[in-house]
C-alpha cells in the first residue's frame, strides 16, 4: 500500500532532498509551502500557505497520513545584547508554534494510519553551547522538549523524533558559506572537515520517517558531523 507524507515548509533545499527519496520510494506526497513550489515529482500535490499565519488546507491531508516533516526554521546569529524578546518570539513562532499547530493539524490523520511518524528540526546549538545563537538555541530546544513530550503521549500509533543538524549547505545559511574561506573554515571544524548537505539531512529524516526506524522514538538524531561530540 503506498504510503503517504506531508512536509510542511517543503520549498527548501532539505526538504527537496526528502522529496526525491520519498518519491523514489512510491510516496504519495502533499507538500506545503508559502512560496510557490516548482519542480516537483508528478502526482505530487502542492498547496500553498503560510502556516504561521493560515491553517493547512483540509486537502493537503489524506484521511490516512503516515508521516509529517515539520521544515521552516530559523538562524538568527546574534549576540545577546542585540537580541530583544520579540526577537525570541519570531524565533519560537516558525521554529516551535508552527510544528505545533502542523501536528495539531495532521494528528488524527497520523493516529489513523496506526504507524504514524513526526519528524522535526533541532540544532547541534542546543547541546552544544555556542555564542550568538542564544535565541536559535533556545527556540530550538523548546523543539526537543516537545519532540520527547509528544513521543511520550502519542506511542504506540505516532513516533516522534528530531534532527539536530549541524552547519549545512542550505538557502537559509547561504551568508554563512558565502566565499570558499568561510565554508573552508566552517569544515575545519567538524571531525568529517566539510559541511554538510541536504541530502544529509534527507536521509536520516527518511529513515526517520519510514518503517526502518520503526522501534526508534523521542530520540534526537545528530546529523552534524561530529560538531557536538567531537574536538577537533
């Protein structure tokens, strides 16, 4: 039986790796985004809205749903006297509160296809303390906190699991790997010495998302090639 996904904020370089493989896979796919989607697979149903600020259309989710991916995020590198709350707000709106209302949206759904599977977004700045991303870090751990809460109370029918992505060649850190210098410095820092790619980030969410990972919840997969275990 071909198995369903929706990946909310789909319109990104991560979330395009994860659409290929899935496609590769037969998945039936509804993808959201708040800008328009191009280039994707056939049989593929797009939708747009911006879930901070619309509800996810009833269409974009079947009756029966076996997995969510929860993508917008933010990185807002700065120090912490340049920072104000409504600097923290922004940051746990898209990071926090938009998986929310997402889950919130797909759960019966999640819960009918009795294997369900939510996949969200943390960074290896949450464990691993670094300068000028407190307000990340914060919005981000409150993402793996609701990763373990909601693995708890929604097992045996829903798996709940989160990436933790270090430094990765994505549209949102384009200022950061902006010069050859910037992304030879940024590998030099990881136990692998390179970044990393979306098809990092694609493979570890798929499998997160199928039935490989099926004994495997509340966990927090670090995708970051040794940044948060390993000094270099």
């Amino acid at each position: 039986m071909k198995k369903s996904y929706l990946l909310v904020g789909g319109n990104s370089s991560t979330g395009s790796a994860i659409i290929q493989k899935l496609n590769e896979l037969g998945a039936e796919l509804f993808i959201t985004s708040r800008t328009p989607l191009d280039g994707l697979p056939g049989g593929a149903h797009a939708f747009q809205t911006d879930v901070l600020n619309e509800e996810i259309p009833a269409e974009a989710i079947p009756e029966e749903l076996n997995g969510l991916v929860y993508l917008p995020g933010s990185i807002n590198l700065r120090s912490f006297r340049a920072l104000n709350p409504r600097s923290f707000r922004e940051d746990l709106e898209i990071n926090l509160i938009g998986a929310v209302k997402a889950i919130q949206a797909a759960h019966k759904s999640l819960k009918k296809s009795g294997c369900g599977s939510i996949v969200l977004f943390s960074s290896v700045a949450v464990q691993t303390g670094m300068p000028f991303h407190a307000s990340t870090a914060a919005a981000k751990g409150a993402v793996e906190g609701l990763t373990r809460a909601l693995a708890a109370e929604m097992a045996p029918e829903i798996r709940v699991n989160a990436i933790a992505p270090s430094l990765t060649r994505t549209k949102m850190a384009e200022r950061l790997l902006s010069s050859p210098e910037k992304e030879e410095a940024a590998a030099r820092r990881h136990a692998m010495n390179r970044v990393g790619t979306p098809e990092d980030l694609g493979e570890a969410a798929v499998f997160l998302l199928t039935d490989r990972s099926g004994w495997i919840t509340g966990q927090v997969l670090s995708v970051d090639g040794g940044m948060g275990t390993l000094k270099v």
